[in-house]
C-alpha cells in the first residue's frame, strides 16, 4: 500500500528526521509503492536543494501543495500566505530535487469578480512550474470563517456549476504548450470526473468534453452545491 505521512506540514520537520522516517518505511515495507505527505511552500524554500534530494533519495516519491491560485490579489484576500513566485520557486525546487509535485488548484476562489484573474494568472504558474500533476477541487465554504461572512453579506458571489466548469476550461485553454502534466477532477466537490494522463496530448478532447458539460442543458438547471462537510 502507499504510505502518506500524516499532518498538515511534514516538510516543516526537519530533514535528518524525515529521511530517517522514510528510510524505516522502505525498510519495513519493502515494495511501498509510494511515499508522499502535504508540503508548505515557504517549508519548501527554507529547506536547500541538497536536503531536498536527501528526501528524495531516501525514498520520498510525491508532494502536495496547494496552489489554490496564481492571482496575487485571490492569494493577498485569501490570507494564504504565500505569494505567486514564492510557489513558482518552491515548485520549481521540488521537481529539480527529484521529487514529483501535485499542485491543488481551486475553482471559483476568487468569486465571479476575480474569475478572469483567477483563470489567466493561474494558467501562467502552472505554465511556469509544468507540475507532474494538478488537481482541480470547487470551492466551498465553511461556516465560521470571513469567507463565509462576505459570502453571506452578498461582498462575494459564489460561481454557478456552469461558471466553475468555464473556469477549468478557461484555464486549460490558457495553459503554454510546455505543459505535460497529468489533470485529475478527483473530488466531490467537483462537477465532472474527467481526467488526463498528459494534458499536452489531451488538451482539446479534455476542453470539448467539458464544453459538452457547459453546453448541457441540464447544467442551468444544477444547483451550487457548498459543502460543509466531505
């Protein structure tokens, strides 16, 4: 089975007692077929790119990391910490050492104001970093945050399954021809399933299946779902 090391940040540990951890996996589970965990991009940076290709000779196969966004302005409004370049960098860093990256991308997080940013400047850094994978999740959200809040008080206006499915395409579209990675829609939050093993070769089936999702009409009639709890 995989082993995903559990926590919100295992990158922030310190790497003699990461590698030390990966090394006790592979040496009790002799044919793990993956190791991966969550990383932080700041966590990333601090660490050098010799500590970064201990991790990946010590057996780390794949990180996670949240890109939500490649709009400085969603990121700012957003409190996310981390700043286009910085996740350009610590992207670019990750796949140098050795290690695969799967970047989180989140559809309609910059409401229908900040949809024509959110598209055009979150193309340009998966352009730029050409992860290994990237992953579409939707929006939701959750009671008890400022988000919610603005949500509420109609400051943010949440995007129509249709909008959503527009910004995935529109983001595609928009992608340099560089790009290879592979595309997933995993999640229940999302409208389609559809996914792609190689973007570059998959490009325009992947967007005239989702035009053929945009252009259904039982879509206009599909209610937002927001869902606070999966």
């Amino acid at each position: 089975y995989p082993v995903f090391l559990a926590g919100g940040n295992p990158t922030s540990a310190p790497t003699e007692y990461l590698v030390k951890i990966i090394e006790y996996v592979r040496l009790r589970m002799k044919n793990v077929p993956r190791i991966s965990c969550y990383a932080k991009a700041l966590d990333i940076l601090r660490k050098t790119d010799e500590e970064l290709k201990f991790l990946a000779e010590a057996g780390l196969d794949i990180v996670y990391m949240g890109l939500e966004s490649g709009s400085s302005e969603i990121l700012r409004i957003m409190h996310k910490g981390n700043t286009p370049k910085s996740m350009i960098k610590a992207g670019k860093k990750v796949l140098k050492a050795g290690i695969k990256l799967s970047l989180y991308v989140m559809l309609g997080l910059g409401g229908k104001k900040l949809s024509e940013d959110h598209v055009k400047e979150t193309a340009r850094v998966l352009t730029e970093i050409n992860p290994t994978i990237f992953r579409f999740r939707t929006l939701n959200v959750m009671p008890n945050t400022p988000l919610w809040e603005d949500w509420k008080s109609g400051d943010f206006e949440l995007l129509s399954p249709i909008e959503c499915l527009i910004e995935e395409r529109d983001i595609l579209k928009n992608l340099g021809e560089n790009v290879t990675s592979q595309v997933f829609n995993d999640h229940v939050s999302n409208y389609c399933g559809i996914e792609s093993s190689n973007i570059k070769i998959d490009r325009a089936p992947f967007i005239n299946t989702l035009n053929s999702y945009i252009n259904d009409p039982k879509m206009k009639n599909l209610s937002r779902k927001n869902l606070t709890q999966m």
